[in-house]
C-alpha cells in the first residue's frame, strides 16, 4: 500500500527553478508548504532550510500525507518537518496549535494534483466509472458534487458552469442535467460526462479538450470552495509572514490568479489620496513589495517534460518591514 501511495503521488512539481529563485529559502529559515502533495517542492525546500530550518507541510489529503513524510524522510534526513492535517484556509488554526511564531517562505501550488486525479473513487475525472464525489477532504466535506448537480436549480448550475468553467454552453449543458435528473438521479462520472456531450453542439465537440473537461473543473471548484479558500489562505499567510519573509503562488485558471493579483496588488499599493492633495491623508502604507511584476510562465524546455505546467503562473510578493513606509 504504501509503494502504491507513493507511486501515486510522485509527481513532477511545476516551476520548481522560478519557485526557488523566488523565495529564495535560506539555511534555519521556516518554510510552509501550504499545498503539500507529494512534496515536490518540499523536498527542495527542505534541503535547503537544513537540519537548523523547519519544512512544515499543509494538506487535507491522508494519502498525499503518507505518501509526502515517506518521501521527505528519504531524502530530506535531518530536517525538522511538521506534517499538518487540514486546508490553507485553517492557516491560523494550524500554525497556532504548531507553536509557530512566523513563517520566511510560504509556497501555494494551486489546483487539484494529478495523483487524486488519477484516483477513480475520488470521482475528479471523467474518464474513470466513479460516484459523483469531487471532495478534497471527503471525511470532513459534506457537499458532494453529485449534491450539487441533482439539486441546485438550473439558473445555479448555469452560473457555475460559466463562471468556473468559462463553459459557453453553460446554459445548455445546465438544462441537460435539469431534464436528465428528473428522470433518475446523476450519480456517476460517466453520466454526468454523457450529459455534458449531448448538451453541446457536435461541431464544437470535434476539437480540443474533453467536451466536459469546463464542467467538471467548475464542479470541483464549487464542491471546495476553491476560491474562498484561496483567499482566507493568502491573507492569513500574509499575516504570519515575518518582515522580509517571501510569499509564491502557482495558480492554473485565471479566476484563481486574479485572486492572487488582487490581493498582492491590494497590499503593495501606498497612498491612495487624490493627487491634486498637497499632503497624504489617507495613512495607507504598503505591506508587500512585489517580486514578480508580472506572472511568470513555464518555459518551453519545461513544458517538453511537464505538460501540466503548460497554463500555470507563478506570482510572488515580499513581506515589508512595518517601519519602512514601503521604502526600502
């Protein structure tokens, strides 16, 4: 079982070079890896913090869990790594009960892992025979994605579809389900995967992704709260990140990158007084400095080895001392 777990969860980690240059980790620094999977970037991480530092790894997967300790042990010996049950959004819950006083480097890799992908009982993918399940946490999570799709009404789904899953046949691919489900309850992958083709036009189906690629990403993104959580993680993270601490996210759809952009954009701007006022009255002083302008893209020697990287981007801020008024 547990070569298995690890097989299984051994994935190559997504713009592992710009993750490094970005946070730059030093030896004795505290690291938090808030999206911890297979540890990927842990490891690296880990490594470079040595035996004075501390890796600790947040996910709400078990199996990613074992599988990321069993790995961290082999090839991060020495290193002092706290391995914590729970979601980014519970920061503040985890650190407080770790007795951590601050953090150097936060990582957040966003999106679902390939590995719980590739899990059929996980019900992620519409390429396996499975339950309508879509859980990150399944034994905490009570809504499910079979939840979501035999009972929120049509005008719902429609919204999901076309806001998560910038789906064009949202409204299509909604009555679909609407009138399949009145019928007999969806209750599987494949049925919902049917529902999904036979709602959108055969001339857009003959090309690109999977026709139901869009529905099942907004699935999994309404199923977890994805981009509620994402925002109660990154402001707590920015709240435990000591003065000159560095802060990187890796987002794979342009709702959870405008998330990251705005709330990095949010607390690296200063005044905001009209400029016409011949003092600032305002008192806004920026907490971050950004270290990347704009996001950074995989490259192509990457993409060669990593396709999964091919839609990721990398954003990454400083944490400004309090005194500096956002000079350095």
């Amino acid at each position: 079982m547990a070569d298995r777990l690890t097989r299984e969860y051994r994935h190559t980690p997504v713009m592992l070079d710009e993750v490094l240059s970005t946070l730059q980790p030093q030896a004795g620094e505290i690291v938090c890896d808030c999206t911890l999977g297979g540890a990927g970037h842990s490891v690296e991480l880990a490594q470079r913090v040595g035996s004075q530092g501390l890796l600790i790894g947040i996910d709400q997967d078990e199996m990613a869990r074992t599988a990321a300790a069993e790995r961290l042990n082999r090839e991060a010996p020495g290193v002092e790594c706290h391995i914590l049950a729970g979601n980014f959004a519970q920061l503040d819950e985890l650190l407080v009960e770790d007795e951590i006083a601050g953090v150097d480097c936060f990582l957040f890799d966003l999106g679902v892992s390939s590995p719980q992908l590739d899990i059929p009982e996980r019900g992620f993918s519409y390429k396996y025979e499975a339950p309508l399940d879509m859980r990150m946490n399944p034994g905490k999570q009570t809504l499910t994605a079979a939840e979501v799709i035999n009972t929120y009404n049509e005008a719902d789904l429609t919204r999901i579809l076309r806001s998560y899953g910038d789906e064009k046949h949202a409204k299509r691919i909604a009555h679909e389900i609407c009138r399949a489900r009145a019928q007999a309850p969806i209750e599987t992958t494949t049925r919902l995967a049917e529902l999904v083709v036979a709602a959108i036009p055969a001339a857009d189906r003959r090309h690109g992704h999977h026709p139901a690629r869009k529905s099942f990403q907004a699935l999994r993104i309404e199923v977890n709260a994805e981009l509620e959580v994402l925002r109660e993680g990154l402001t707590a993270a920015l709240r435990w990140l000591e003065p000159g601490g560095r802060i990187c996210v890796i987002s794979y759809h342009s709702l959870e990158d405008k998330v990251v952009k705005s709330l990095f954009g949010e607390h690296s701007r200063g005044c905001i007084c009209p400029p016409d006022l011949p003092v600032c009255v305002c008192g806004r002083v920026p907490t971050l400095e950004l270290i990347t302008k704009r996001p950074l893209l995989s490259t192509e020697q990457e993409l060669e080895y990593n396709p999964r990287a091919r839609s990721a981007k990398l954003r990454a801020a400083r944490k400004l001392a309090a005194n500096t008024n956002g000079f350095k």
